[in-house]
C-alpha cells in the first residue's frame, strides 16, 4: 500500500502583498477595543459607586449587573445584541456598534469590581477627615478619594485592556472587517490558512505585550512620582 504525503508549499509573500488590508482589520480591532474599553471605564465607575452606595436598592441594581456581566460568556452576549435584540425589539445595531456595545457592557462588570476594590483600598480616615474640613460626598470622591484609586487601580485596568484586546477578535463572526475577519476571508482566498492565521496571531500577541510592557511602564513613573 502506497501512502502519498502532501507537502505544504508556505506562501510568506501574500502576507506582504496583503499588507495594507492586514493593517486595517488590526487597527479596527485596536478602534473596537479602545471604544470598548472608554465605555467600561465610565460604565464600570458609576456601578462602582452604586454598589458602595448605602441604599440597598442602588446597591443591589448594581450587584446584579456585576454578577450578570462576569457571568454572561462575551460571544453568546454578542450574538445576543447584534441578532436578538434587532429580531425582538427592531433594533438594528451596525456590527462594529454592536461589537463595541457587548464587549464594553461585559467589560464594564469587571471594571466596577476593579474600582471598588481600589476605593476601598484607600484608608477610611481620609474620607472622615474631608468630611470634617467641610467638603461634601462629591468633593470627597472627585479630589481624594478617586485620585488615589486610580493609581491603585492602574495595573489591573492595563490587564483588563489586555483582555478587552484579545475578546475583540470574536468581533469577526457578526461581520466585522477587523484582523480575524480579513485572515479568515484571505484564508479562503488563497488556501493559505496557516499563513494568515499565524500573521494575526502573532500580531494580536506582539500588541498585547507592547500594551502590558507600557501599562508596567507607566505604573513605574507613577511610582517613582509619588
């Protein structure tokens, strides 16, 4: 019995030849991660607040939209906002609105958990010692309290963006022309899967790193400042 092996003749140069579209699906995934992250930053602050807030109630809405985001798996959300809600409610999402939509909502829960912990990081005395100088609740927050967290907090907001980065790439099966979507479209192109895939791989890797490296690198400076 004869075996014939197929050898796989590598295709390096349609990388090259393809760059310009390359470029452009990563940077929509860079755009749909950055949009993303900005609405979790503020989402996620004001659910941090309404879950430290003293009444049940607010503190409870708060709660259940935590535990209902980090439980909620961010492809089945996707495919919820982008195809469910349009067929229930009539409401029609562009793909990258709907991709920036679910992986911000989703990403909003963990960031409120990342923000609390950083405001009850800082010592309780303060927040007595504003109060007794006259500043109101606001006052407290805006000039003490949330300037501190912040920088408690820096480290794990970098890591956060680092998943944001990676969850983005999902982004590619509601339609959206971003590094996944040209990879699998070039894939079947030119039958050069490996090629493709690989390219997006390594890039969606080599800007993770490069984020975490500047996240790190800004945690230092905000150190050594002070």
């Amino acid at each position: 019995m004869v075996e014939l092996v197929m050898e796989y003749n590598f295709q390096w140069y349609l990388i090259t030849r393809n760059w310009q579209p390359i470029l452009e699906g990563l940077l929509m995934t860079y755009y749909i991660a950055v949009a993303a992250m900005l609405l979790a930053l503020v989402l996620g602050l004001v659910l941090a607040l309404m879950r430290l807030a003293k009444q049940r109630f607010v503190s409870g809405i708060a709660q259940v939209y935590i535990e209902f985001g980090r439980a909620m798996p961010l492809y089945v959300f996707l495919l919820w906002i982008y195809f469910g809600i349009a067929f229930a409610l009539d409401i029609i999402f562009q793909p990258v609105e709907a991709a920036v939509l679910a992986l911000g909502l989703i990403t909003a829960a963990y960031m409120a958990e990342i923000y609390r912990a950083g405001i009850m990081a800082i010592d309780q005395g303060q927040f007595e010692a504003s109060r007794a100088l006259g500043l109101t609740i606001p006052q407290v927050y805006r000039d003490v309290v949330l300037p501190q967290a912040f920088r408690i907090v820096l480290p794990a907001t970098g890591n956060q963006f680092v998943g944001v980065l990676k969850g983005a790439a999902i982004a590619a099966v509601i339609g959206v022309a971003d590094l996944m979507f040209f990879a699998r479209e070039a894939s079947l192109q030119y039958f050069t899967y490996f090629e493709f895939y690989t390219t997006a791989g390594l890039l969606l890797i080599g800007s993770t790193v490069a984020f975490a490296g500047l996240v790190a690198l800004a945690e230092r400076k905000m150190r050594w400042g002070g």
